[in-house]
C-alpha cells in the first residue's frame, strides 16, 4: 500500500496563528496536524500548548464514518538518547486524548527536554483506514541556580524601604528579566517592579495582620524566549510600629522588645523605638520615642 508524507512549514510560529505544521496519509485518511498556540519547533515550557489535528478529505465525510483520535506523548533520554512514552499525558492535558485538539497545561513538560507527540485516527467502521501525525520539539530551559531576597526581614509599610534583590541565576536565553509582584484581593495582583535589574527599591503595603503581617513577593525569572521561573520572598510589614507588639506576643517571643531602624532618607543618628509590655490584664502598651 503507497503512503506519502508532506511538510508544510511556516517561516516563523507565532502564537495565536493557527500553522500546518505536518500531512502524512496514512491507509487512505489524510491527517492535519495544526498549531494554535506555543507549537513550533521550540516550546516554552511555562505556557499551554495547544494543537488541532483534523481529516478534510474522504473518507472522513462519509456518512458511516466514525473517527476515534488518540493523542501519544514521548520523551526523549537524557542518557541514551532512547524514547520512553509519557504515561501521565492525560493527568497533564485539559482537553481529553481521544478528542481532535490537545491541550497541555503549562509547567507541565520538563524544560530542556526532546520531546515527539503523536496523533493518530482511526475509522471505526471502516476496514484498513487510518491515519497519524507527528510533531517532534524542544523546550525552552528555565532560568535556575539562583536565589531571591530582601535586606529586611520586617518593616514598616510605605515608611520603610526594601531592597529586593535575585543572585546567581543562569540560563541559555539572556538577558534574564525580573518581575517583583505581589497578590491583592480577589484573585488580583501588582507588579512592583519590572525591567532588566535584579535589584529594586520599593515600599511595601501592609501584611494579613491575621497572619502576623506576613507578605508574599512573588518573582518571576524571565529568560528572553519567554520561558520563566518563580520563587518568592516572605517579609514581615506593619501598618504601623505598634503593630509589632502584637506580632511579636503572638509569637511568645519575649514580653518586651524594641524595634530600631533607620530613616531611608535623608541619613539621620536618631532611631525610634518601640517598648511592647504586656501588662497584667492582657492588654498591650507601647512606649514610643526617640534614641
């Protein structure tokens, strides 16, 4: 039985456009194999990918045809170069793996990793008719290897200012960006800071006093084909300095503390203080001033 196979390749993937990237007929089905996003011969491994596979040609529209679609998934050895099936594909994908199109959710293919994805058709009421289609690509790598911080472990919100600064990260597609954001309400977030330096200044909004007034800064490592990773900085801020008496009884730390820091600027010698005495009915008193 004659088979042919026929490549239809664009001169650059864009995301969002749909791409023939394969044909191959195969037992009298032609397949369509096309790309609707994050599908070229490099992937980002941090966004969804989606593709649609189609037959256009008879037999496909005959009126007894009944087509069952089959989505496989390999990766390739590291070692020996061998190529080993993905079992947890469809722990993995949003659609399901006997629909025409697959999508898989993003952070979900290793970084850095050959991968070959298959399709295959069959007409269930038909004798000798099938098809596939494959697609054969690489995932982008990952910034990795370094670390996030921040000079100060707590802080007074909008009175103080962080410094945020990420060390030691690599990767192939430089140069890196790095994004400082941090969560709101309803699901909602604010970048802080954005751009090329792995260093940023900024003042805080105040922490969840329900949780101690801890703050989560999410940041994300950007390499320049887009591929990301993220890791977070965890600081303390307070509306106010008495709200650090409170923080630190909670944490049955001491009954009486006194919190220093310095004025960002301009530079002065005077520190201000605060006293935190539980007193004997419970409640707290502050003692503020100067040193």
């Amino acid at each position: 039985m004659n088979s042919r196979m026929r490549k239809v390749l664009p001169n650059s993937f864009r995301l969002n456009k749909t791409t023939c990237l394969k044909f191959h007929k195969m037992r009298h089905i032609p397949l369509i194999f096309s790309c609707i996003m994050n599908c070229g011969f490099k992937v980002n491994p941090t966004v969804k990918v989606t593709l649609t596979s189609n037959c256009t040609n008879p037999p496909c529209h005959k009126e007894n045809v009944q087509l069952i679609y089959q989505w496989t998934l390999f990766i390739q050895s590291t070692l020996n170069a061998s190529w080993t099936r993905v079992d947890q594909l469809e722990s993995v994908a949003r659609t399901t793996l006997n629909s025409s199109s697959l999508v898989i959710n993003p952070n979900t293919l290793l970084p850095g990793r050959n991968y070959r994805l298959k399709v295959a058709l069959d007409n269930a009421k038909g004798e000798s008719s099938s098809g596939f289609s494959v697609w054969r690509f690489t995932t982008f790598s990952v910034p990795s290897g370094g670390v996030c911080t921040a000079n100060l472990s707590t802080g007074v919100a909008v009175q103080e200012t962080f410094t945020l600064t990420c060390t030691g990260w690599q990767g192939p597609n430089q140069p890196l960006l790095y994004e400082f954001m941090i969560a709101l309400a309803q699901g909602t977030s604010t970048i802080l800071s954005y751009g090329y330096s792995s260093v940023t200044e900024i003042t805080l909004p105040p922490g969840d006093p329900l949780k101690n007034y801890s703050l989560t800064i999410d940041v994300y490592i950007i390499g320049s084909m887009g591929s990301r990773t993220k890791t977070t900085i965890k600081v303390q801020v307070g509306e106010k300095a008495e709200d650090f008496c409170q923080m630190m009884l909670l944490h049955q730390e001491i009954d009486t503390e006194m919190l220093q820091w310095r004025e960002p600027s301009p530079p002065t010698i005077l520190a201000l203080y605060v006293e935190c005495v539980e007193n004997p009915n419970g409640k707290l008193s502050q003692i503020v001033g100067f040193s």
